[in-house]
C-alpha cells in the first residue's frame, strides 16, 4: 500500500485495552506548550478501530487503524507529501498523550532523549 505507515506492535492487548477506546481523550503539544484536546470520529469492525476526520492535522492524516487481531497500529496519509506527512506524524507522536479517565493517562508519546556524552563505564 502507497502512503501507509504501520506500527507494529507483539504485545498490543498488553499495551491498550480495547474496551478503552471507546472513552479515549486524545490531547496534542501545541507550539504555544499546551495540550489541546483532539476530537474524531471512531468506528469498529472486530478488533480493528478506524479513527477518520482527525482534528488538528490539517489533512495531512487520513485515517488510523488500531488493528487488535493484526497487532498493528497503521497510519494512512491524507493530503501531503511523503516528506512532510513522515514528519508530521514524527512529531504528533512525541507529542501525543492518551487519557481514558480523568485521573489515569493511558500512554504519554515522548520525543527520545538525546545520549549524553561524556560519560562511560570504562577506565
């Protein structure tokens, strides 16, 4: 499939629990540092979930598939180019948290950590 980025995923039903999708909130990092919530439309077919009109991504992001049976999370390109849709997801990713209940976050998404140099076990 052309304009489709998949994440795979072994131990998926350990990581999400179906039943909590239905409930999810999804927040964004905004360049002003504020998390703002992220509203779509989810639908189900089995074990697959199909998020559509993602808001806060300006098109650049068609659909998400959250595959249980496959354990698969693929993510399908809307209207951009491979450059700037590769980044934009990069980005939305280190910046996305999930919350299912207002006093549990469900996965937090965060940029990795740069190594730090200098240091070493070796003498």
């Amino acid at each position: 499939m052309d304009n489709v980025y998949v994440l795979e995923i072994p131990d998926l039903q350990q990581v999400l629990n179906q039943e909590d999708i239905a409930v999810w909130e999804l927040f964004l990092l905004t360049a002003e540092k504020r998390y703002e919530k992220i509203r779509f439309q989810v639908s189900s077919n089995g074990g697959c979930y199909t998020f559509r009109n993602v808001e806060a991504c300006n098109g650049l992001l068609a659909t998400v598939q959250i595959d249980f049976d496959l354990k698969k999370i693929i993510f399908v390109q809307g209207v951009s180019n491979d450059k700037e849709f590769e980044s934009f997801l990069f980005d939305a990713l280190s910046q996305l948290f999930v919350r299912v209940k207002k006093d549990r976050i469900q996965f937090l998404a965060t940029s990795g950590k740069s190594k730090i140099k200098g240091f070493s076990t070796r003498r």
